[in-house]
C-alpha cells in the first residue's frame, strides 16, 4: 500500500517526530474521512510500498526522512511553493528558505524525489493573470534543476476555501473571484510554456476542463514510484475527486491540524482551531489528534488493507 502523508496537513514540516514514533511502533490510526472512525493503519516495511509526502516546508522533516530511507522506504515528496506570502498565507515559509533544502534532496535521494506544486492559483485583484505568470517564471528558475515536473490547478471554492477566502478579503480587503473557463485555459498554457522553456512538464491536477489538453496531474504516480524504487504497489485508479488521476493510498493525516493559515486551504476550518490541535498533539500518541476513550479503534479488516489478494476491502479508505 502507498501511504500519503498528507494531503490532509503538513506532516513533514508539524508532525516528523510523531512519524518516527509511528514508524518505530510500526502503525499509526487514522480517521476515515467520512464515517470519522478511527482506523489502525501499519507501517510495517513490509506492508508499506512507499510513502508520498505533501509539504511546505521539508526542512524540519530531514532527520526523519533520513529514518524513512534507512528502514528502505521508497518514497518522494511533493513541494508545494506559490510566493504568495501575507495575507494568502499567513505563516508559511518563503521560497528562499526551502530551496537549498530541496537541492540537498535531490542530491542524497535522487532527482525525482522531489515534484513541485504551484497549487492553487487564485486570482485577486492585485494577483491577476498577469502577476501569476512572472511569479511562476521567477520561481521556475529557482526550481529547474531541482522538479522536472509542476502541478497546478485553481482554487476549488469549497464552502470551507470560499469561507476562509471571504474572511481574508472581509479582514484585509483582499478580494478573489473564480475565472471564467477560457481565462484558466489562457493562463496554464501560458504557464505550461514557461515551465517547458526550464525543462519542467506542466501537468493540471483534477480539472481536466481547464487542462484543454495538456497533460493532467497524478499525485499519487505509479510512474514517479517506480522511478524511486518502489515495484509491488496496487495501480487500480482511486480518485479521491471528479478528475483525479490518482492511484490506490491511504492517507494518515487529519483535518484541522496545519497552522500555516492559507486562505486557499480545503482541509482547515480556520487556522485558530489547527493552532489549537497542534497545541494538544502529543508526538506519542497513535494519531495526530489524540484519541478520547469514546473512539475504539478499529483492528479487524484494516490490516487485511495490506493483502494483495483483498483490494476490493480498501473501498472507502482513499482521503
């Protein structure tokens, strides 16, 4: 099984210490995304195929990936970087912070270890169409040599995206809209040209609309695992939206739980409530929001998630 760390919080720059802690104990619990049940989830290298990370920031996250390597682990890590900075996203660190960290990646781990996300685009009314195209090609050449790949895709205004985004805009007056098809068309072929131009593919994530015929993404990548050592994992398809590409995972993280504080963000009610759970995690508890007495873990079929012959029982699991 491919396990994905995560798409639900930032695990590699908030949450390393209490993977190692899972990894030595050899499962963490996760809650499904949508019966909210706790669910035990093994780590065990021989039930792991690999690992796909999703992160801001990887720089705290070494001294564990350097563990997730030792135990044979294949793994490669997505790097999500928009320099938009305040008040998009409030406590995310800049672009120049990451970047040497991203090289030394590459350089120990190898050259796709690491896939670039300039996800999502918003459109405001200073960060026009315009703006996008030279922030992108300014950050294209930091990141040539380091992701011979980029995703992107525009905001998806989610009740939770639009709440946070109209919050921003009532408390800074930072005001955003959602483009008409052609426009998004417009925009990524621009970019796909200017990603081409630094040896980087362009593909677009979940909105093959706006794709318009250029390649579209797949986070979960049979291609990008093989390329990083991984061989025995399940390719059935299991998108986790309309238009996901992805293959078969599970995810362990949780909602609520990134205090990064970026407006876009489909997996945080307001940034108060993940600075909270991040106050009260512990990194030796089973998951990343601690367990109350009232949650029985889930044992019997989970484990069965690892045999090969009883995929049709992961149904339900993807985050």
């Amino acid at each position: 099984m491919v396990i994905s760390a995560s798409r639900k919080t930032d695990i590699p720059a908030f949450y390393g210490d209490w993977l190692l802690h899972r990894l030595e104990e050899g499962y963490c619990v996760m809650r499904n995304s949508y019966s909210r049940r706790p669910k035990r989830v093994s780590l065990a290298r021989e039930d792991v195929d690999a690992f796909v990370f999703w992160t801001k920031n990887p720089k705290p996250f070494l001294p564990a990936l350097a563990e997730v390597a030792r135990r044979g682990f294949p793994f490669y890590m997505h790097l999500t970087v928009t320099g938009y900075g305040q008040p998009m996203e409030r406590s995310v660190a800049s672009w120049e912070s990451v970047v040497d960290c991203c090289r030394r990646l590459v350089s120990d781990f190898g050259p796709r270890t690491v896939a670039w996300r300039y996800d999502p685009i918003v459109i405001t009314e200073a960060m026009t169409p315009a703006w996008h195209a030279e922030n992108f090609a300014r950050l294209a050449d930091v990141f040539a040599g380091i992701s011979d790949e980029v995703a992107t895709s525009f905001v998806e205004p989610y009740r939770k995206v639009r709440s946070n985004l109209d919050r921003l805009s009532a408390k800074t007056g930072v005001r955003w809209r959602d483009p008409a098809l052609e426009e998004k068309r417009d925009l990524v072929r621009r970019l796909s040209g200017l990603g081409a131009e630094r040896g980087m593919l362009l593909r677009v994530c979940s909105q093959p609309e706006v794709a318009g015929g250029l390649p579209e993404g797949r986070c979960i990548d049979p291609v990008r695992l093989r390329d990083v050592g991984a061989s025995s994992f399940s390719s059935r398809s299991a998108p986790t939206r309309t238009g996901c590409n992805c293959i078969q995972s599970i995810d362990i993280g949780e909602y609520d739980t990134c205090p990064q504080g970026c407006a876009y963000c489909y997996a945080n009610r307001d940034r108060e409530t993940a600075v909270r759970n991040l106050k009260e995690h512990s990194d030796t508890s089973e998951s990343i929001l601690c367990l109350g007495p009232s949650d029985p873990v889930t044992v019997n079929g989970q484990m069965h998630l690892f045999d090969r012959g009883s995929e049709p029982q992961t149904r339900g699991f993807t985050a």
